[in-house]
C-alpha cells in the first residue's frame, strides 16, 4: 500500500519533470535562433549597398529591424551571417528576420537612409511601428514560459504544503477539516481494560459508557438520556488516553482521537470550522467515541485574560463545540470524552449536564494500582527472580503510570547495557534514580573544596530526616552529581492524605539542615542551598495563606480553586495582612532553621564522621547511618523495609 503511493509520486514527478524539459528546451531553442543578430549602423549600410536588404521597421523611434532579401542567402551573395550548418542557412532563409541594431536620431538615420537608396538605386521600404504589437505566438514564447514555469512552481509549493500538512487528505484545501485520527475495525490496536491496570473507580464509570453504546435502548427505553461526553481529569500520564481507547475497545465502535491544540490554527475561523467537520464525520460513524485530549486549549473559560480581543478565534471554536454537543440528539450515539490536567480552567459553559455530563477523576496512582501497572509493563519484560513488585511499588510514590512504564524500559535498557540476560533488581533502581534525578555526572570536576562542603550539606540533611519523628525515610545519600543537583538525599515519603502541621514543620526542619551544616562547620553559607529554600518558602507560604495552620492569620485560606475570582491582579487581602503574612512565613522558617542548628550542633562529631564517610563512598545507605546513629528513635516501617534492599556492597 506504501510502496504503492510512493511510486505513483514518483510517476508524477517524472512527468512532471519531461513537460518541464520539453518547455525550456523549445524556450531556448527559440531564443537562440529568433533573435536577430545585433550589428551597427555601419555594417547595415553596408548590406543596404548591397542590395540585400528587403524592408526595414523602426520600432520605437530606436530599434530597426532588417529583414534581407531570400536569395541574399544563396551561394555566391555577400551575406554577413556565418552558418555553422546548413540547417540554420535554411532557417534563415525560412525566417526572414536577421539584424537589428539601434539608432541614435531618427530623422539623421532617415536621411542617410533615403541618401543610399537614391545612391545604390534600392527598393527597400522603411515602416514604423510604435506600438507594442504581439501575436499570440510571440506573446508565448516572451511570456508564456515565464508562466509554466510558475504554474510548476505553485503546483509543486502545493503539493510540499499538502504532504507537510498532514491531516485528512493532506491538502491545503483540507485545512478547514478536522486531524482527528480514526481508529475502527481495521486498526490492529486493540486495547481493552484488561490493559489499564488500577482506576478501579475510573473504570467503573467509564463501563457504564461502554454500555451505553452496545444497548442504548436499556437505557432510553426508561425514559433515560444517554450521556453527551465524560470528563477525564488528572495529571499528565496517568492513563487518561488509555482509558478512552479501553472504551472504544470495549464498545468495539470507531474512535476519534484528537488534541485540543488540533483546532487551533493561524487562520481565523479554522477551529470551528473543524469541529464541525469532526461531529460530521462522527455522525456519519455513529455509534462512536470522540477523544479530545488536552480539551483546555479550546476550553479554558472564555472573557478571561482576553487581551484586546487575542482568544476571539479560540472562543468561536469552544462556543462551536458547546453548539455541536448541544446539537446532536440522545440518540445519535456519539460520546464526547475529553482529557485535561487543568479542570480548574475550563469554562463552566463545558461542565454543566447536556455537555460533559460526567467528571472522571484520574489520579497518579496509589501502592496497589501501581503494583498492578507494574505487573501489566513488566509481563514483556526478561526478568530476574529476585524483582520484587512490592519493593518496586514502594519505591515510586507519585509515579504516574506513564513514569512506571517507563521505569520498565528504562531498566530493560539499563541491563542490556550491562550486557545481562535479564533485568534485575537494581536495574530498576538504576532507572528511578535516572528518572527522578537525571543523568549521572560522575566526570564532573569540583574542587575538593567544593565536594567538602556538599558532602556536609548533605550529610546535615540526612543526620536530622535521622533524627525527627516525621521526616520522610531516608533512601540513600549521595555526593555524586545528577542532572542538575551536585549531590542529594533520597527520600520515600510516606503516602499519606492529610498532612499535619508538625509534619511540616520536620520537612522544612530537614530542608533547611544542608544549609545549617554548612553554616556550623564552614562559617559561611553557600549558593547550593537554592532548591531546598525554594521548597521551604514554598512549605511555609503554603502553611499561612492555603492550609489555614498558622495562628496568627486564623483559620482562612486564600486559596481559589476555580482560578476564576476576580483577586487575579490584587491581593484578596489587606496591607496589614500582607505585613503579618511576610512575617509569619519568615518566623516559621526561622525557627526551623535555628532547630536545625541546634540538633545538628548537639550531634556535631556524628555529622562529621557521616560527611567523612559520604567523600569516601560517594553512596551511603541506611546501615551505613544506623552504624553511626545506631536505630532510629521512632518506629519507621518503610525505613525498615528500605534497609534490607539497600546497602552498600
Ligand atoms: P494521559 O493521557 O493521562 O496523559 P496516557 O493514557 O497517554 O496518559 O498514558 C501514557 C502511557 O502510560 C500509556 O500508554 C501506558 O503505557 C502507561 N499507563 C498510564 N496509566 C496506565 C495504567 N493505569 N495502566 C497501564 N499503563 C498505564
């Protein structure tokens, strides 16, 4: 089928090519013979005493052309033409036209003229011709080259356009039309729920869709309207696609497949007149499923932030979209379902019931479902006997299942390039540090210095998530430097729902330990705490104006879930409140900072010996902090677990 296409392109090219050949050929043929040839006045005289010379025609009182008499190309006669064949002797016997040549003032070249007819007793005649005067032949070659040349050039402008396009039918005539993909019957993907692991609850509200489709009279029959579209809300990777392609499966009915930034297009009215097109061709195959993902670059709400009228084009398409949703009828058996990370944005117009009647929340998922995501990526895998699921699941708290699938290829690329015939435990680990860190930099130069300071600011981290009650477990330390960190201390945070103040409190605590180790051994503070500060105002803010935790400013939260008040460019609060907020921020990070100090002063040598060891290692894990602290003051379930998988060799 390919190869078929590419060779009915290549035909065309090559026609394209000969009528090319054959216009330019027959342009510089013409050319070449056509015209005269140039001489000066003085050699015309010449040929005029001659007695060679039929008429002449003076053209714009400045060009003349001479045309000879025929027998002046006999053999014998005096012609100035040199023939390079006999050929071209004929042709200029055929075409009487030969020499041109320009004059300065008329009235003396006329006088001259008429002065050598008396003298030689010549019959030629002189004619004037002023106007631009073209026969249809002439007015071709002059012109009409020019013209197929550009006609090919736009045909083959055309063609780039309509192959670089994309879309349906890929012309530059189709940009109207919609990109939306088709999946039907004759496509080999076939995905069904068996592949979406986890979102249990997702996938019970999208069977009900699934069933809508395969016996909608059950439902009508009651008197019930079949939904018009579901909502699929979550953040980025966590199956939404999949899902919507688990529906179509299952339906077994034709899928469209389409992103938001799809409708969008340089030109106004494009967006609507596409979505138009799409529910046309979606009719057409009813019953089926149209997937718009990434829905909030047509539907973020309208009026808002529009700047001198800059979204009008991206509100025509979202209005045309509610019209369409609105427009096809219960029974028509199309269901819209749409995908986004930004529900907060949408235009409310979107959500109301008779548009996406459903909101389907997808979330990254919790230890469970990414046991069973891990089961679904790792069945094609060549795996060792001591991979452990549960460890795995453990190891990648807020991993989106797009992250876990790519854990799984990263870690089959990990052991391939360790030339291993199967993948085994610590590839995995291998491939979690990649993605989560990045790149390993191991040549990177710093000077020891440096490295001195960074294995103390880490080993400050590590000593107090050691010594606080609600710190996250600590994985593993390191100097080695990754991405963009010159070391870090991994950590697995406990899953949790809710988040207590103290537990804030001992995260900003551990936070701002590297930049206190560095304070109490060196005297002197550094650039390389800018992350940890970033998290901890961050933490801090987060405490006083959303999480209503802070006394001072009360139980109130600033916080607007809809992104939609009208505060977007003022503060929803008081100068006064302002002044106490900054204040409250800045006490608690102080107080932590100083906590910080404090514990790390009272365990000093303990810090020393650990940042002693990290320069030597590079690596530490927990046995190596427990040989320095000895157990963890407070029960530590995940850290117990964490213990017996990593240590160093
Ligand atoms: P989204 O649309 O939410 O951004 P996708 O549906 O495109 O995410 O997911 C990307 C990839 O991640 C999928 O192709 C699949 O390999 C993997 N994935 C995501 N969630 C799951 C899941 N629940 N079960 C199995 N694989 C998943």
């Amino acid at each position: 089928m390919i190869n078929k296409k590419i060779k009915s392109k290549n035909s065309f090219f090559w026609i394209y090519a000969v009528i090319f050949a054959i216009f330019l050929g027959i342009f510089f043929f013409k050319s070449s013979f056509s015209t005269p040839k140039k001489i000066d006045q003085d050699t015309f005289f010449d040929i005029l005493s001659k007695g060679e010379v039929q008429k002449i025609l003076v053209k714009h009182k400045e060009t003349v052309l001479v045309y000879l008499k025929k027998d002046a190309f006999l053999e014998g006669s005096n012609t100035y033409r040199d023939f390079s064949n006999e050929n071209e002797r004929k042709f200029f016997t055929t075409y009487p036209l030969q020499y041109e040549f320009e004059i300065g003032d008329l009235q003396f070249f006329q006088k001259k003229f008429e002065e050598y007819k008396n003298k030689y007793n010549i019959v030629a005649t002189i004619d004037f011709k002023n106007q631009q005067e073209y026969t249809i032949t002439k007015f071709f070659f002059d012109y009409g080259v020019f013209f197929i040349l550009l006609i090919f050039f736009w045909i083959f402008i055309f063609r780039r356009i309509g192959a670089t396009g994309g879309g349906a039918g890929g012309q530059i005539f189709n940009i109207g039309k919609s990109k939306a993909k088709l999946f039907d019957e004759n496509d080999d993907v076939k995905i069904t729920f068996k592949d979406v692991a986890g979102l249990d609850g997702a996938k019970e509200e999208v069977q009900e869709i699934v069933d809508f489709l395969k016996s909608p009279q059950k439902y009508t029959k009651l008197g019930g309207k079949i939904p018009k579209g579901a909502l699929l809300i979550g953040p980025p990777g966590t199956g939404k696609t999949l899902l919507a392609k688990a529906v179509a499966g299952e339906a077994k009915v034709p899928f469209f497949s389409l992103s938001g930034s799809d409708f969008v297009e340089m030109f106004v009215g494009v967006g609507a007149s596409r979505v138009r097109d799409l529910f046309e061709k979606a009719k057409e195959k009813s019953p089926c499923i149209i997937f718009i993902d990434e829905i909030d670059a047509i539907g973020r709400a309208r009026g808002k932030s529009s700047i001198a009228g800059s979204n009008d084009e991206r509100e025509n398409t979202l209005n045309q979209l509610l019209t369409e949703m609105d427009g096809f009828g219960t029974n028509t058996n199309v269901i819209v379902l749409a995908a986004t990370n930004r529900s907060d944005i949408l235009d409310q117009a979107l959500l109301r019931p008779g548009r996406f009647d459903r909101t389907i929340i997808v979330d990254t998922p919790e230890l469970n479902e990414r046991k069973e995501i891990f089961c679904v990526h790792l069945k094609r895998l060549v795996l060792s006997n001591n991979v452990d699921i549960d460890f795995l699941a453990r190891q990648t708290p807020g991993f989106s299942g797009a992250d876990i699938a790519n854990v799984c290829n990263e870690s089959a690329l990990i052991a391939a390039r360790k030339n291993r015939s199967e993948i085994i435990s610590q590839d995995f680990l291998d491939a979690i540090d990649r993605i989560i860190g990045g790149l390993e930099k191991k040549n990177k130069i710093i000077k020891p210095n440096e490295k001195k300071r960074i294995a103390y600011h880490e080993a400050g981290h590590a000593t107090i998530s050691w010594l606080l009650e609600h710190a996250a477990p600590l994985v593993k330390v390191t100097i080695v430097p990754r991405g963009r960190t010159l070391g870090s201390a991994w950590y697995l945070p406990e899953e949790r729902q809710l988040t207590t103040p103290e537990q804030m409190k001992d995260e900003i605590c551990t936070l701002l330990a590297g930049r206190s180790a560095e304070e109490i051994i060196f005297s002197s503070i550094s650039t390389g705490a800018l992350n940890d500060l970033e998290r901890v105002t961050k933490q801090a803010q987060s405490m006083v104006v959303i999480f209503g935790l802070n006394d001072k400013i009360g139980n109130i939260s600033y916080y607007d879930s809809t992104g939609q008040n009208e505060f977007s460019f003022s503060k929803p609060y008081s100068e006064k409140t302002a002044q106490i907020i900054d204040e409250e921020i800045s006490k608690i990070i102080t107080e932590q900072y100083q906590r910080a100090k404090k514990i790390l002063k009272n365990n000093e040598k303990k810090l020393s010996m650990l940042a002693n060891q990290l320069l030597e290692k590079e690596v530490l894990f927990r046995e190596d902090l427990k040989k320095i602290f000895g157990e963890r003051p407070y029960p530590d379930e995940i850290g117990d677990m964490l213990s017996t998988v990593n240590s160093n060799p």
